[in-house]
C-alpha cells in the first residue's frame, strides 16, 4: 500500500478534518496565563496544568466573562492545527471554575454591569398585580422546580404556569435560558418569568453568572424574578432580575398570595364589619335611650313642676274656699241666731197670747160660773117647755111658766 | 357581565367592609352592605378551596437554536 503524501495545506486540512470529527466539542479545563488581547479583536491565553500549556484563541466578541492569568477556567473549542503549524485550541466558550476564579470573574462582570446601571434600583420593576400567567424557567427534574410547584399550588390558585424545561447549571445552561427568555417575551402572554434552581456548589451555580444572560434578563419586556441556590447565594442574575428571591420556594411565596391567610383576613374582615354595626347599633340605642332618659327627665320635671304648681293652686283654693266657708258660717250662725231670736220671742208672744185665751177660756168655765153660785138652764126656753137647772152640786128640772124681755 | 376573578372579589369585599368604618356609614344600608359582605366572604373562600393551578411544560426543545 501507497503511504500517503499531501501537500503542506493538504495535510494541515486533513489534519484539522480528524480533529474535527475526533473533538467536534471539547472542554479542557486549566489555569490562565499570558492573557491577552491584539487588535482590539482577538483573544490569546495559554491554559496551563503544571508543566503542560495548551494555546487558546478566541474572537473577542465570544468571550463573555472577564478573564484574567492565574484564573481556573473550563473552555469548550476545538483543537486546530493553523497555517503556521502551531497546534492551537480555538475556544468558543469559556467559563471559570473552582470557588476562587468564579468568585474573581464574578466581581469583574458585576462591576461592569454594575458601572452600566443594569443593576440599578430605579430598573426595578414592580411584580404585576392580578397575576394569573406565569412563565417559569427551570429543569422540571429539579428538586428547586418540585418546591416550587408544591408551594404554589399550597398557596393560592387558578395560575396558569407554563415551564420552559433547560439546563439550569453547565455551560450550556445559559443559552438555554436566554432561549426560554425570548421565547417568553416573543410567544407568550406571561406576565411574570421566573427563573429557579435549587442549591448547589458555586460550579453549579456559575451559569447564572453570565455575561450574556444577565443582559437578557435586563432586555426583558415581562419582569423576572429569580429564585437560585440559597440565600448565600448571590448571581448576577439575581442582581439584574426585577425582584430577587432566596431560593425557589420564596420565590413561590413572593409571587402568590397565602390562602389560607387571605381566607383569615377575609373572614377578620367580616367580624370587624359585624363588631362594627353592632357598635353603631349600640351607640344607636344609647343614644334613643339618652334621648328617652331626657324625655322622661322633662317630662317629670314639667309634671314636678304642674303638680307643685296645682298643689299651690289647690291650696290657694282651698284657703279661699276656707275663708269663704267661714264667712257663710259666720253669716249663718248670726242667721240662724236672729232666726232663733225672732223665733223666741215670737214663740213668746204666742205662749202669752196663748196663756192669755187659756185665761179667758179658764173664765168662760162653766164650772167657774156654778161655783160662783149661779145655775145653768138648758133646754128650749118657751111657755111650757121643759128645762134642766144646773147648780154647783144639782141638776134640777123646771117647767117655763112665761116668758118676757129683759130691759 | 365576565366573572369577577377573585382578586377583584377581594377588593370589592375589602371597599365593602371598609364602608363600615367610613364617614359614608348608616345604619339603613348597613344591613344589605353586611349582607353583601358575607355573601362575597363565602364566594371567595369557596373560590379559593375550589381553584386549581395549571402547570404545564412547553413543548420545545431549547437545547436548539
């Protein structure tokens, strides 16, 4: 068999053609050195491990985090053999590792973004009120999405969430997100996108630190709220994000309201409503009764006061009709004494009147007459007729002999 | 008319039983507002135990461009 034999640009493609379909995509992790810029367009740094270096490039425009010689970086490229017979790794995405250079590129970017205003209070939009569509972005699979999703649905009702399932740590992670992002804002008609992962080591975490996704996150036409990692953790997400919560299960306390809460206010408020009216009415009724009360109060006073006065009157009244009665008395006792008065004397009168005739009757006694010594003659005194002689102690019977006149 | 969400419910019963401690209270609509109250009351905490969520996840795929 026939070895082989290319031309030297022949064998630089056929080479490069290998290394292609052999590392189409390959991370290499390793420390920075010799970083640096040419052109104001190129990216050169060596990564070192020890006594080993591999050359890297880039164009500018893809590096995305803030690099720095002495960094530990994880960088996905492709091994090239250039024109020049230098073996060289062209990198399209770099991303630091290890707590340290995480932490060093994670305060670059964010003085960067810092010195722009993207984190600005004043960008801060507030949560939409009424919120009824939420757009959520987070790999279903996590613990952080299931948190989420649980205290939700705990917490209130009638949502409507839909979940863009991407990556939520690795190097890919961000332009999944950033995807997930513009879907949202372009096909949606979320009000509210929140973006949530579950804790993890600052590795895990670092996709949250990118360049590219925290400038998407402050393009977004709907608010963002995040919700990463714990409480200690702070990514540069959160920092651009309208409203930042601790973790995914604050996140679902932040966005929806207690129930169970509301159904305690609501029914507060009824009770509050009820002691309310029942105090109006009570001070309703005191006051009726207050006014009663006065009522009363007058109206006694003013009986009080028509009793005094009658009582007055009526013993003025009676004092008068006392006077009077005595003056009547009075008038009737001298009447009734001149009466008797009159009366005696006419009384007197008439017993002597009487005394007198009883005298003169006494007088007129026959007896008195036949004691005197004269006689009585009764019977007819004609010739012939016989007639009874009366005396004093005999009754004698006589004949008229005649009769003459007496001169 | 469209069915009052229960946000909007939540407001009309807090305006309702604000009324009660405003300048506006009397005692002859203070009854048919209580009455109004406690219906909405009943309204909103049937709405809240009877309310579901819907989470569903969107089918694409954005690992692609």
């Amino acid at each position: 068999m026939e070895e082989p034999r290319f031309s030297v640009s022949e064998f630089i493609d056929v080479v490069n053609q290998t290394l292609d379909y052999a590392y189409p995509s390959t991370l290499v992790e390793g420390e920075v050195s010799e970083f640096k810029i040419n052109q104001g367009k190129w990216v050169f740094f060596n990564l070192k491990e020890d006594d080993n270096s591999l050359s890297c490039f880039m164009p500018l425009f893809q590096l995305k985090i803030p690099l720095e010689d002495g960094m530990k970086v994880v960088v996905r490229g492709r091994p090239k053999l250039t024109k020049w017979g230098k073996f060289s790794f062209t990198a399209q995405q770099i991303m630091p590792v290890g707590e340290g250079s995480i932490k060093k590129a994670y305060e670059m970017l964010k003085k960067k973004l810092a010195a722009e205003g993207l984190f600005d209070a004043a960008r801060k939009r507030p949560l939409p009120r009424d919120l009824t569509k939420i757009g959520v972005i987070s790999s279903t699979g996590a613990a952080g999405y299931a948190d989420f999703c649980k205290i939700v649905n705990a917490r209130w009702g009638g949502l409507k969430i839909q979940t863009a399932h991407t990556q939520v740590q690795g190097m890919d992670a961000p332009a999944q997100i950033i995807r997930a992002l513009k879907y949202f804002n372009e096909k949606s008609e979320v009000q509210l996108i929140a973006i949530i992962r579950g804790g993890g080591s600052a590795d895990d975490l670092s996709c949250f630190n990118d360049e590219a996704l925290a400038r998407e996150i402050a393009a977004s036409k709907i608010p963002v709220i995040t919700g990463i990692g714990h409480e200690v953790d702070e990514s540069l997400a959160d920092l651009v994000a309208d409203l930042r919560g601790s973790t995914p299960s604050n996140v679902a306390e932040l966005i929806t309201p207690d129930k169970t809460a509301i159904l305690a206010t609501v029914s507060q408020n009824i009770k509050s409503a009820r002691s309310q009216f029942c105090q109006a009415l009570i001070i309703s009724y005191d006051t009726l009764n207050h006014y009663r009360d006065n009522l009363k109060d007058g109206l006694k006073a003013k009986l009080s006061q028509a009793d005094t006065h009658l009582s007055e009157q009526i013993t003025r009244l009676n004092g008068t009709i006392l006077q009077h009665l005595n003056t009547l008395s009075s008038h009737a006792a001298d009447a009734v004494s001149g009466a008797r008065r009159t009366l005696l004397t006419k009384l007197n009168a008439e017993i002597e009147k009487n005394e007198s005739a009883i005298k003169m009757v006494e007088r007129l006694n026959p007896e008195l007459v036949l004691k005197q010594g004269y006689s009585i003659i009764s019977g007819k005194l004609a010739p012939g007729e016989n007639v009874e002689i009366t005396t004093l102690n005999q009754i004698a019977s006589a004949e008229i002999k005649a009769i003459k006149e007496r001169k | 008319m469209p069915k009052k969400t229960i946000n909007q419910k939540i407001a009309e019963l807090d305006e309702l039983t604000n009324w009660f401690y405003s300048e506006d209270f009397s005692l002859d609509q203070a009854t048919e507002k209580y009455k109004a109250a406690v219906k909405l009351a009943k309204e909103i905490e049937e709405d809240l135990k009877s309310l579901k969520n819907e989470i569903a996840v969107i089918d694409k795929d954005f690992t692609k461009e």
